[in-house]
C-alpha cells in the first residue's frame, strides 16, 4: 500500500477517502469478496457495499458494470475446466444463465452450479424457480434474462391501479364497510383462478394511505373501523411513554444477594386476580424462606389502595426483613416511590413477559389457587381467613428447604440473627 491506515477513526467531516476507496475497488475488480477488502484496506463492511453497490438513498457512487463489460475471473468448476464468469456483477449476467442451462441439462446439482459461479446456492436455486418457462417448466437462459430484465425496472406500478375491475371491487366492499382482510380473502373466493385479483390486505392498506400511488379514493378510509386518514405508526421501544411517573429500577441492578437468595429479606410480590378482573388478593413471598403474606384488599385494586395496603403488611416486618421488594410491571405499582419511602424498601422490576423473574412468587401463586380458585370472587375473604391461609402454607414442608416449612427456615435465620 502507498498509503497509511488512519489512526483515528472518528468521523473526518468532508474528507474523501480516495486512495482506500480505489485500492478497494481494484481488489474487488480482483474477485475479493466485499469483508475481505474492506478489512484490507481498513474501513467497515458497509462503507465497502457503499462504494461497490452506491448509497441506500440511491446516490450511486460507482455504476455498476454490465455483464458485458465486467472483468472475467477465471474459476475452475467440478470438471476441472475454467470458464469465465462476469463475478464483479451484482446481478446474474446473459453468460452465466446460459452455463446455469447447460448444466441443469447435464444434470449437475445446484451447489455445483452455485460453486462454479461463485454465487450462493440459494441465488441459483431462486433464479431458476423464477424464470423458467412458465408452461413447461424449462430453464431457457435467454428468455430467463429477458424476464429478469423486465422485471428490474422501479418504480413498478401498483397492481390494484393495472386492474380495473380489481380496483372496483375493492371500493364498493370497502364501501360495504369489509376490512381489507376481509376483502383479500374474499377475492381469493370469489376469484378462485384469476391471480391478477388476488392482493392482500396489506396492498389495500398501501392503496388507501399510501401519498402519490392513487390507487383508491382516500374518502374510502373513511369506511375503515378506525377511520383514520393517515396510518399511525407503530412506537419503536426507544419511543415509548414512561410506564410510571417516577422512573423504575429494573431487575438487573437488584443486589446480588438477592439472587443467590443468601441473605433474607429480599421479597417478591404480585396479584391474584379474581372473577371478572373485579377483586384481588396481594401475595409477598420472601426468596430465601419461602414465606408467605397475603395482603388483604378490600374492594378495588387501584393504585392507593394496594399501596396503603402493601404499606401495612411490610411494616409489621423488622426492617433487616425489608430489604427489598420485586414486581412485575402492573400498574398497580404506580406509586411505587411512596412505598418505599414509607418503608425504606426499595422496589426492582421485572423485564416485560419475564414470569421466571419471580419465580417463587409465581409458583406461590399456583398453590394458592386450591385455596382461592379461578373465577371466584376474592373478595368475600377477610383478613382473618387470609392469614389462616398463610399460616397453613407457612407450615407445610418444602423439597427445596431440606423438607422444612418456611417458618421454620425464617425462625431459625431469625435465632441466628438475634
């Protein structure tokens, strides 16, 4: 190389990197693949593909050559022969279909086409299902270019637009207020051999919201369940509103005592939920012993209510009991700050569809389901039953303390600390 690799690799403003971008190039007009010569010459992959294919944004940096006009690489097939093949093309050349036929006659399998060409097996294996005869089913090289050529070029028109009766049949269903899911499957119906009439629902939703495309009358929207005019995006999660209104701290910086379950103290809590979405019944088991609180919930569920609650339960712990607390991400730990500044217990939450994050709490729960069923109403039980309920857990033998209860564990860890 004439030149130096670059030390500093920030971002250099304005400054063209001509020396690598022609040495790049040059290696790849050499049949280097697209990693190996960005590594050579010291830039990332994708700013090779850049120089290679041109900018996403369609600002072509270099022109792609033709197949005609692309340097042949010599590449010896299974049969030990050279045969030239146009490698530096993105796409497959006049040449390269007619070896692709020649071969499917001799019967070579398409690995051994694909490795003779220097192509992906799976690019031979498309091209030949793409353009073959439609009829017979014959791969003919030159009338497979001729179909590749027509369908490259962009923009390509919208099929609803090309079909008169297509673009008429949709409006007025549309007009009878069917969804378009409803419609594409109805032409499939109706329609049963004419694939020039089948589009799925997804076409339709292009063709009513889609700017510049006028394949549908936009007042048709009008007739959608939603009846929006423009299509609402969906929320990337580095978009999306803050669940609560104090920030919550993730399970992750939870203490590592906590999860080795060492130390007692750490707690996991959630809701039983009874008939109707109508009652609820708090549950706190503690990681370490097992043992379980049932919070009493008197009427509703909302946010003061289970926090008030929750409050009342854990401050008849002493404090090096309260050490800290797990839940899901329900609302119903909206203030969740005020409880632990009541408490001095911090509260950690559990990723999004992570159960296993609260694992005992969860298996807590479906042992208290032959206690308080599915689809009954919690609230018919007071405070007196719950903690008969809690007693009767805290007492029954557990395979993974040694066949002791939680209370005996928790009593014990209570004698030692004392």
């Amino acid at each position: 190389m004439d030149f130096e690799i670059r030390k500093d690799r920030r971002p250099q403003g304005p400054r063209k990197l001509l020396k690598e971008r022609e040495l790049y190039l040059s290696l790849v007009d050499q049949g280097m693949s697209n990693t190996q010569a960005s590594r050579m010459v010291g830039v990332h992959p994708r700013t090779g593909r850049e120089w290679r294919y041109g900018r996403p944004d369609g600002r072509v940096k270099r022109p792609r050559p033709r197949a005609q006009d692309a340097p042949a690489v010599a590449v010896r097939s299974a049969k030990t022969r050279l045969i030239e093949v146009r490698g530096d093309s993105r796409y497959l050349g006049e040449d390269e279909r007619i070896h692709i036929a020649d071969r499917l006659r001799e019967k070579a399998t398409i690995r051994a086409i694909a490795a003779e060409l220097g192509r992906s097996a799976s690019t031979i294996s498309r091209e030949i299902r793409r353009n073959r005869h439609p009829l017979n089913g014959q791969y003919r090289p030159h009338a497979a270019h001729a179909r590749a050529r027509a369908r490259r070029p962009r923009p390509k028109g919208g099929k609803i637009a090309a079909c008169l009766l297509l673009r008429d049949t949709i409006q007025s269903w549309l007009g009878l207020k069917w969804s378009p899911e409803q419609i594409s499957r109805s032409l499939r119906l109706h329609f049963p051999g004419q694939t020039e009439m089948h589009v799925s629902h997804e076409t339709i939703y292009q063709a009513l919201y889609v700017q510049g495309r006028g394949e549908l009358r936009r007042e048709l929207t009008k007739a959608l369940r939603t009846g929006r005019t423009l299509r609402k995006p969906q929320r990337r999660p580095d978009q999306r509103i803050p669940r609560f209104p104090a920030p919550m701290v993730m399970i992750s910086e939870r203490p590592a005592e906590a999860a080795d379950r060492a130390v007692p103290g750490h707690w996991e809590g959630d809701l039983i939920i009874g008939k109707n979405n109508g009652s609820a019944i708090g549950t706190l088991v503690e990681r370490t012993t097992r043992y379980v609180m049932l919070v009493h919930l008197p009427g509703t569920r909302d946010t003061l209510t289970v926090r008030d609650a929750l409050i009342d339960t854990v401050s008849t712990l002493p404090a090096h009991l309260r050490r800290s607390l797990t839940w899901d991400q329900g609302s119903e730990m909206g203030p969740h700050h005020q409880f632990s500044m009541a408490t001095g217990m911090p509260v950690y939450f559990c990723d999004p569809s992570s159960p296993w994050q609260r694992g005992s709490n969860e298996n807590t729960n479906g042992l208290l389901r032959q206690y308080f069923p599915k689809g009954t109403d919690l609230s018919r039980h007071n405070r007196e039953h719950l903690d008969a309920v809690a007693a009767e857990l805290n007492g029954r033998p557990r395979k993974t303390l040694g066949w002791e209860t939680p209370a005996e564990r928790l009593a014990k860890l209570l004698t030692t600390t004392a």
